[in-house]
C-alpha cells in the first residue's frame, strides 16, 4: 500500500521506549502504509542508535541523528520536511501519548471533517490520572487559557503535543514558524492565516513508561519565548530580546555585588568593580545557558568552562565597543544619557553576535 501517514518521534535519551512503541503502533496502524520518523537530539543513551536497529529489520523506521541542534518544536518541523506521506503525526517517545488514538485521528483528516486533529488531556472523556504532577498540570491551564486568546481556536488542550494534520498544510507554514521550545501545536495554530478547524479526541494521558521528562521548569519561559516570537517577533528577534532580558537582569546584579562590596564589606572601588562584572558576565552566562540558548545549551564542567571563558572575552570586546561609540557620540554634543544607551545598545548587539556564533554556535 502506499505510504499514507508519518508519525514523528523527536527524542533525547529515549532508547528503552523505542521499540515498544513501534509494536504499539503497529497494533494500531496494521503493518502497511506508515513510517516512523525518529528525530533525536544526539541522545547519550544511544537512541539514535537504537532507531538505526530497528531500522535494520523494519523498512517503515527511519532515524534523524541532529548534532548541534535541540528542541521538540523544531524537531517535528524536521520531520514535516522529510516525510512522502500525505498525513503526519507528532507524539512523544515515552508512551504517554496512546497510539491507538492515530487510526481515527487519520479517518477524520481523510473525510475532511477537520484540518487538524488534536488528542487533549483535558476534553470531556480524558485523563490525567496517571500523570501525578500537578504543577504541570495548573501550568498547563494557565497555557492554555492564553493559548486560546492567542489562536482563536477554542480548544480545550492547544498546548497537547499529539496531534495529526495533512503534511502540505504543516509544510506551507514551516517557512513562518518560530521553532521555539516544545509547544509546536501552539506555533502551528497562531501562524495559520485562518482559524484551522480542529477535531479533538480524548486522550488518557499515561505515565512515562522509562526513563526521566525533559521537561523542566524552563518550559513555561519557552512558553512565554513562543507567546513573544508570535506577537513582537517580526520587530526584534526573539532569541535577542531574551538576551537582552538576561543583561538586564545581569545590571542588577552588578549593581547588588557592587554595593555590597563597597559599603558593607568597605572594598576599594577598582576591585570592587572588577569582582561585580566578573559577577554580572558568570550571572549572563548562566542565563543564557539556561535560557537564551536553551536549545544549544552546553553540557558538562568542561563545555560550561570553555562557553564561560568565551562569553566573558565577547563581553570585554563588547564593553570597549559600548564605550567607544558613548565617547564619541558624547564629544560631538549627544546628550550624555542618550551617548550612554547608543553604546549599551551597540555593545549588546556586539556581545549577542559574537556569542551566538562562538560560544553557543558553531564555527
């Protein structure tokens, strides 16, 4: 039979999850007209690998081994752009998404009763009883209360990461898409230029069959990343005013390390000054690390020494170049505190160039 439907499987140390969802699947599919697309993010645990094994004897599964890149959400987009197939799923390796759900998410498709087919957590019939995180579950209900206003889809889960559409439609959108963090479906919803019309079906959400969740407490500011990238995204790129954020925080921070040393611990002012930048740039890299570039975040004493080392040499490039313009810009009659901002300005574009290329870029 012709190939009729790709599930994509974007996945980070997921080896032990592999095979057992591809037996699940195929109860669900039957054994013709599907492929498997796994997309993994340079796992450790050898997932990759384990995909390639499968592979070996199964025809119907293909591996997408990403090095350098990281994310759910431009993980799926990947595997939208590789797939023949007329229809493509996105669900997560560790079984608590159901695969029996994919054969009437298909026929829906098929029928044109939907342009997109959602299984919810929270739809008439779900259940999260075997999820046991409530935390995640109360920030999944902010998400989708704000989701809702964002997309004008009424949905009872726009924040679901299962779900099923035809692959020319993802295709056509993926030029426009952010990629950002997890909440693909959410990307999808906002970017389309007319409300999709959606079918939900519900899902008992099961607890993760091995290995630990990727998803930390990050996503709900890779959620607010997606809200932004959505909204204001066009006038400054997302990732900058993220790095931006981080700096500012980092001016707090100097100013805190500064006054501490200086009037509680009565340090002369030169060292004092030296001890809060080194704070403030040890402070932006952290952040940065954490956040800004979550999806290339460097792992592991060594990766994190040398990236801490490269930001902070950026940053004393980019500090001369902010003093430099404010000077000049000051001599030839700006205004002092317009002078100063102009060479804030350029030294953050400085320092988010060079960074972005050379500290968590590659060369």
């Amino acid at each position: 039979m012709p190939l009729n439907v790709a599930i994509i499987l974007p996945t980070l140390n997921e080896s032990g999850n592999l095979a057992p969802l591809v037996d699940r699947i195929e109860a669900a599919l039957g054994q013709e007209s599907w492929e498997v697309l796994i997309v993994d993010d340079d796992s450790k645990d050898g997932t990759a690998d384990e995909g390639r094994a499968l592979a070996q004897t199964d025809t119907r599964v293909r591996v997408i081994q990403r090095i350098g890149r990281r994310g759910l959400a431009s993980a799926a987009i990947e595997g939208f752009c590789a797939t023949a197939a007329p229809f493509v799923a996105v669900m997560d390796a560790d079984h608590q998404h159901d695969p029996a759900l994919l054969p009437a998410m298909l026929a829906a498709l098929q029928s044109g009763e939907a342009d997109i087919c959602v299984a919810s957590r929270f739809a008439e019939g779900a259940s999260t009883a075997d999820w046991a995180n409530p935390e995640r579950e109360q920030l999944s209900g902010f998400a989708n209360g704000v989701a809702r206003r964002l997309t004008g889809v009424e949905l009872t889960d726009p924040m679901s990461g299962y779900f099923m559409l035809p692959s020319a439609t993802a295709r056509a959108l993926v030029p426009r898409l952010s990629g950002i963090g997890f909440k693909i479906l959410l990307d999808l919803l906002a970017t389309a230029d007319a409300p999709m019309r959606v079918r939900e079906f519900p899902l008992k959400f099961a607890a993760r069959r091995a290995g630990t969740s990727k998803l930390d407490r990050a996503i709900l500011l890779d959620f607010l990343a997606g809200l932004y990238d959505k909204t204001l995204g066009r006038l400054i790129p997302t990732r900058f005013a993220l790095f931006g954020t981080v700096g500012a925080a980092g001016v707090i921070v100097h100013m805190a390390v500064l006054a501490s040393l200086l009037f509680v611990f009565e340090e002369g002012f030169t060292i004092a000054q030296a001890i809060a930048v080194l704070s403030a740039m040890s402070f932006n890299f952290w952040l940065n690390n954490w956040l800004t570039y979550r999806d290339k975040r460097l792992v592991g004493w060594g990766a994190a020494l040398r990236g801490w080392a490269g930001f902070c040499a950026t940053c004393a490039i980019g500090g001369f170049a902010n003093v430099a313009v404010a000077t000049l810009l000051e001599t030839r009659g700006l205004y002092w505190a317009l002078a100063a901002l102009c060479g804030i300005l350029i030294g953050s574009v400085w320092n988010y160039a060079l960074s972005s290329r050379f500290v968590w870029g590659r060369f």
